[in-house]
C-alpha cells in the first residue's frame, strides 16, 4: 500500500511541478458548500430549508450539545487541577485542596456517565455509522487534562 500511496503523491507533485493545476475552473474562488453531495436529492429541498433558517438537524444539535457539555466539564476539572497544583508549588495543599481535587473528579466521572448515556443515545439516532462518536474514556480524559496543565 505504500508503494502505491507514494506513487500517487509522485505523481500529484510532478503535476504540481509541471503546473497542471494553475488554470482550473473556478481557481481563487470560493468553494461551493452549500450542497452536500451524499444527500438524498428528493430531500434537498427539506434540508435546504432547514439551513437557511439557521437549524440543522435533531442528531447533529445533539452531538453539538454533547460536544459543548464535554468541554464545559473538561474546562471546570482543568480549573480544579491547576488550582490543586498552585496550592502544591505553595506548600497550602491540605485536606481541603485534596477532597476538592477528588470532588471534582467525582463530579466529572458523573458528567462524563451521563455524556455516555446520551452518546449511547445519539448513536441510534445517527444515519449512519460514519456519524457515531465514541464513548468517553474518562479516566483517559482526567490524564489528558493532568498532562495538558503540567
């Protein structure tokens, strides 16, 4: 397969060289988004519609939702980490500090079981697999977040 993915990256860059791509149509202007080529034509109306009123789709709002939940959740464990830290590199870690520290790993652990659920959910409501997310592996995001901050 790599034979042939660098014949074709070869090739691609000769063409380059050789100035095969600098008189396309439509060069320097903008690409036409507006359509989505995989949609079924006889609900191209329906979905246009749906666009030009600033809505999209039931599954896509909630995978925005859950997107925008995760990153809230992220955002709020970041704090109290850095927060645990500040009070470590200032000799003020206490009991307090490391209860607030294991609370707020707690409360993402909620968050993220209650994010899995409604990622479960939106799974079934997807057209197709190539739209499904995974379930959060939160103790994958809790040291993604430790590493991020140190």
């Amino acid at each position: 397969m790599k034979k042939y993915q660098h014949s074709i990256d070869e090739q691609i860059r000769r063409a380059m060289e050789d100035g095969q791509f600098e008189n396309l149509p439509g060069k320097g202007q903008p690409i036409d988004l507006s359509t989505n080529p995989h949609e079924d034509p006889s609900w191209s109306i329906a979905f246009r519609a749906i666009r030009s009123s600033g809505h999209t789709l039931p599954w896509i709002e909630k995978r925005q939702q859950i997107e925008a939940d995760l990153e809230s959740a992220c955002q709020s464990l970041k704090r109290a980490w850095e927060w645990n830290q500040r009070s470590k590199q200032k000799d003020a870690a206490d009991a307090f500090t490391i209860s607030e520290w294991k609370r707020a790993q707690s409360d993402f652990r909620i968050t993220v079981a209650d994010l899995n659920k409604r990622i479960f959910n939106y799974n079934l409501e997807v057209p197709s697999d190539q739209f499904q997310r995974r379930q959060i592996n939160v103790d994958g995001e809790i040291e993604r977040i430790i590493d991020r901050v140190d």
